[in-house]
C-alpha cells in the first residue's frame, strides 16, 4: 500500500460510500508536456528514456483529486522491448519501474496534502498493443485463449511482484482475451480490474457485453469489472449491463468523447466527456470512475469535486 493509512484497495470498493476517483489519460498529459509518444511502445518509452516525466503526470492526477495513478506499462511487454533491443532481464525492469513510479508520485503528492488514501494500478494492455497496429480495437488476433494466456502471465507476474495495489487489465477488445486474462492472474496475490472497450452494446470484437462480463463472474482475483477506452454515451449502458451480470464493482473511465483517425494520426470530432456524468454512473453500480485518452487533469477535477 502507499501509506499505513490506506486501506486495501479490494476493501474499499465495498466498505467507501465515494467511489475511488481514477486518473485519465496518461499519454495526453505526457504529450502536453512536450514529450513525442509516436513510437511502438507509445508511452512505455519513457520508462527508460524519462521516467521523471512519468513522475509528473502521474503527480499532476494526484493532485488533480484522482486516487489512483495508472502506470505507463500498458503497452510495455517483453516482445515489444525485444524489438528495441532490451532483454529480459531489462524488460522485467522497466515493467517493475513503472510501478515504482507511480509510487514515488503517489508518495510526493502524499507530502504535500497527506490523508488522503493514494494507489497504484499496475497497467496491462491487450495483445494488440504490442502489435501496435491497431488491432488493440478489432481483437480476434487468431490466437487461442491458452495462447494468450502464454503471452499475459510472464509480464504479469513481474507487474505482480513489484506489489501495485491492483493490476488494471484494461482496453481489452474481445471476451476470449478477457477469459485468458482472468485464467491469467490466478494466483498472483493482487487484485486485478477487467475493462472491456467497447461499441454501443458490444465488445469491439462484436460480442454481447453479457457474455464478456460474464467470464470474470466467478474470478476470486477479479474485482472490479467494467469499460474504458470508449465513447462516453456508451458507458453508463456498459456500466448496468456489468452490474447485473457479475455482481461486482464497476470501473468505467471513457474517452473524451473525440475519435481517433489512425490513417492521419490525429484526434477527430469534439469531446462529449462530462463530470456530469458521474451520478448515473453511480446509480448504475459503477465503483471506480476516472477517464481515459484525452481526458485530462482539469476533467479529473471536476469529477473528483462530484464525488466527493
């Protein structure tokens, strides 16, 4: 945990009458920094090239008001770091690092406002994030679910020994990658979320949201299912349909609502994302509440004062 003073992040999503405020999206907050991510490991570059620069976007949600700081491994695998030449031992490092931190940010913001409980949330990406190519939002790989599962367990084993308060496995596309990841994380002594992006009323594979959720039913390390990386009309919808299923917390944290053109490279159309939102979320059994791509810290903020 970050401080003595928090409590477990499992307990707290049914013992806290607020739900735990996310961060948003950490590659905007990098790139409004200055820092070009236009790389096959996106983001997770940084670990190794200016891992100060994670610190302060990840202090910049803290302070925003969020209680959770997401971490800049969700496209950092072994086969990605292969491709620029680091090997394993190397690879495991810069997973651990970014749990690490996280940590350093969650204890800074701690010093300066302390009492307020802080956690890490150790990210995880799906297959098609380190392919790169755009098929994190299509699934269907033309893998099976044990072959996935091969892929996940090596790098969540690392992000698990470098004791984040929750894996987040997050932008998953497609309900047979939800059923390797949940076979996945068995064992590994943390708590994980499932988030599912999601199209109007079904994963981005074309499943019924039912069918996905349901595949974390049963999951004694699963707790918190849910959405991100998705319009923010589609989200309250995702949010009851999760509820209902599974019985557990939901975790929904959206887009701005903006569309990315992947031929241009570019951000489209005008953001929907509202603090707004957060009371139907809530009604709806959603437990964890922040934002994704292009959500950033002023957003943060003015959900953080809703929910309060």
């Amino acid at each position: 945990m970050t401080s003595a003073a928090a409590p477990a992040f499992a307990e707290t999503l049914t013992s806290s009458a607020s739900p735990v405020v996310l961060d948003g999206g950490l590659s905007n907050q990098l790139e409004s920094a200055g820092h070009d991510l236009a790389d096959g490991l996106w983001s997770a570059r940084l670990l190794a090239d200016r891992p100060e620069a994670i610190v302060a976007a990840h202090l910049a949600y803290y302070e925003a008001g969020a209680s959770v700081a997401t971490t800049a491994t969700y496209q950092a695998t072994f086969e990605g770091f292969a491709r620029r030449g680091t090997g394993l031992d190397g690879a495991a490092g810069l997973l651990t690092l970014g749990v690490e931190l996280a940590r350093e940010a969650a204890r800074r913001a701690e010093a300066r406002a302390p009492g307020r409980p802080l956690w890490v949330a150790a990210s995880a990406g799906p297959y098609g994030a380190m392919l790169a190519d755009g098929s994190e939002y299509r699934g269907r790989y033309g893998l099976t679910a044990a072959e996935l599962e091969r892929f996940h367990r090596p790098r969540l084993e690392v992000l698990a020994a470098a004791r984040p308060d929750v894996l987040a496995l997050e932008t998953v596309p497609d309900a047979d990658e939800g059923r390797a990841l949940v076979r996945a994380v068995r064992g590994l002594g943390v708590p994980a979320w499932l988030s599912y992006s999601v199209v109007g009323d079904r994963t981005r594979a074309g499943q019924p949201l039912e069918e996905a959720f349901a595949v974390a039913a049963a999951s004694e390390e699963i707790v918190a299912v849910g959405v991100n990386c998705c319009a923010p009309e589609d989200a309250g919808h995702a949010v009851a349909v999760a509820a209902r299923v599974t019985g557990k917390p939901v975790v929904v944290y959206p887009n701005s609502g903006e569309e990315w053109d992947a031929e241009a490279r570019a951000w489209r159309g005008r953001a929907t994302f509202s603090a707004e939102s957060v009371s139907g979320w809530r009604r709806a059994g959603a437990r964890l509440i922040g934002g994704c791509c292009r959500v950033g810290p002023d957003a943060i903020a003015e959900l953080a004062a809703r929910t309060g």
